[in-house]
C-alpha cells in the first residue's frame, strides 16, 4: 500500500532541495500540473511564478476556468494564441506538430524566466509520459519535444514515478476541487493533436465546439476520456443542398493509465444525441463517425 502522504512530502522536499529561487509551473488546466502547482507552492510559496499559456488549442473556457481555481496563487495568463497557430501553419505531419508545439511552450517559458529572473522550470510530467517517449511511440510535448538548448538550470518533474491514477489520489488528499481531481487526461499539445493534418483556425474553431459538446453529453457517463476530433472533408446533405463538410470521430475510451485503452459501448442514444448535436450546430460538420479501436492498435488521441 503506498503512502500518498508521503508521496507528497517527497514531492516537497525534492522540489525545495532543487530549486533554488524563482520557479516557473506552467498550468494546463489538468490534473498532472495542478497536483504539482500545489506542491511546489507548498515547497517554495512565494518563489513560485505560476502561468498559463493560452495556446488556444485548449478548451473552451479553460483560462477562465483555471483562473477560478488558482488565481490566488498569482497565476498569470498569456496569451500566445496567434504565436502558437502561426508555429504550426502549413505542417501537417504529426510528429513536427507536437516537436514545434514543444518548442513553442519552451520558448514561452524562458521568455518569462528571463523576465522574473527563474532558473528552474517544474514539469508535470508523469510515468507514461516518459515511457512512451523512451519507448519512441511519440514524443509528448513535455519530454521529447524539448528543444535540446533550454536555457533553464534544472526542469524538475516532482511526480514522474506516478501514474494517472495515483496523480488523482494525490489531489484529492492536496482537498483540489473533484473538477480537477476527476477531469478527463487531455494531451500537452492540446487540440492540435484532434485535427487530422495541417491546424487551421477553421478546424479549430471546429473541433472545439465538437468537443464542448462531447464533453457536456458525456459528463454523467464519466468515461476514463472522450473527445471529438476532426478528420477530412466528406459529402453530405444538408438543408437539400449536398455538401462537403468536416467528418468529425467521436471517441471515449476507457483506460487505467492511457498505455492501453478500450473504446465505451456507449448506449445508442447517447451516440446519437452527439451526432446530431454536432452535426447540426456546427455548420460545416457533414459527418460523425463513433471510434471503436481499442488501443493498441490505434492510439487514444488521433496524432
Ligand atoms: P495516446 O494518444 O498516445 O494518448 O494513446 C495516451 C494518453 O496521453 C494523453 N496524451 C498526452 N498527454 N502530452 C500529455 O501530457 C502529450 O503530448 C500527450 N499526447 C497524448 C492522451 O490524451 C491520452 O490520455
């Protein structure tokens, strides 16, 4: 039986002994950066700079959302929507799209060190974040997107060795809110990694609303993760008129740690109230398809 209090202490102790003034923790709105934002307050409280970057791959209303929450630790939010989409204009090949993404965040972070004079960047980096970036699955935008030349003295990962259930029993023993304890794994890289090839702020603004709906449908179902994603264009009919609109994938999985996962089998009502919900609010949607691929042989995100 592990011993989630002392996991915290460490936690405290390996943050206080490595950081030595000034410290950067960029917030995500999830479970893995909160757990570690509380903590590393706790270690160094006022030497802490936390921030939040607004890449706007995020979710609706997430800087709203997560200034509720810490917004009495100083938490700062900036805003680098045009900064990110510009980055990965024209790219379409996945693996450039979490490497450009990565480096973008990067960049981000060392601009604020330079300004509040940090030297230590804090990562919520977690265990299956490392392994499938060692394994060369993919590289998440926390660990194998670094650029090699950072310009931090140390980046410390105080829960590595956890894995996202364990990070869960964390913040409810931290008293975080259930709204972060409980909510959903979403991806570093956020929304890019839900459109198929190039990003473009039509997609974007797609893919969003698909996902609000999602996620407000399936909220009492409580599935490990769901999300929508957007795929190509495909024929449709809408209003008389044939069309060629976005095919949006609905996907829900249920997983222990997202190194495998199988698809919900989601009562056919639910499935039916998304697809018509998205296919009738968002204008430009003609199709909505429901993933069952267990992973593997699929992966949980669709880059
Ligand atoms: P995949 O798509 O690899 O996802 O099956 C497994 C789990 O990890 C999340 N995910 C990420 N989390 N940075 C993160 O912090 C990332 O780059 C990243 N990519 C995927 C994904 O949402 C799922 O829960």
């Amino acid at each position: 039986m592990v011993d989630y209090k002392k996991v915290i202490e460490d936690a405290v102790d390996k943050i206080k002994n490595e950081c030595k003034g000034k410290t950067i923790i960029a917030l995500s709105g999830g479970v893995d950066s909160s757990v570690c934002a509380v903590i590393a307050h706790r270690a160094i409280g006022e030497d802490l700079v936390p921030i939040f970057v607004d890449t706007g791959f995020m979710r609706e209303g997430e800087p709203e959302r997560i200034m509720d929450v810490f917004g009495d630790m100083n938490l700062e939010v900036i805003d680098a929507r045009d900064r990110f989409i510009e980055a990965v204009e024209g790219v379409s090949d996945p693996e450039e799209k979490r490497k450009i993404i990565g480096e973008t965040f990067i960049r981000v972070f060392e601009e604020k060190a330079k300004e509040v004079g940090a030297r230590y960047l804090i990562q919520g980096t977690i265990y299956p974040d490392r392994i499938e970036s060692e394994g060369g699955i993919k590289s998440h935008h926390n660990v194998g997107g670094l650029p090699i030349n950072i310009e931090f003295e140390g980046i410390v990962e105080p829960i590595a060795d956890l894995y996202k259930d364990e990070v869960r029993i964390v913040a409810r023993e931290l008293g975080l809110p259930e709204e972060i304890s409980e909510r959903m794994p979403f991806p570093g890289p956020g929304l890019a990694v839900r459109i198929v090839g190039e990003v473009t702020r039509e997609k974007l603004e797609v893919v969003k609303r698909a996902n609000r709906i999602v996620e407000e449908e399936l909220d009492e179902f409580g599935p490990w993760q769901a999300f929508a994603a957007v795929l190509e264009k495909g024929t449709g009919v809408k209003g008389d008129v044939r069309v060629h609109g976005w095919i949006i994938a609905v996907r829900a999985v249920e997983s222990r740690d997202g190194m495998t996962a199988s698809p919900v089998e989601m009562p056919w009502e639910n499935l039916r109230r998304i697809s018509s919900r998205i296919a009738a609010e968002i204008p430009d949607v003609a199709r909505v398809v429901y993933d069952i691929t267990p992973k593997p042989p699929a992966t949980i995100e669709y880059e």
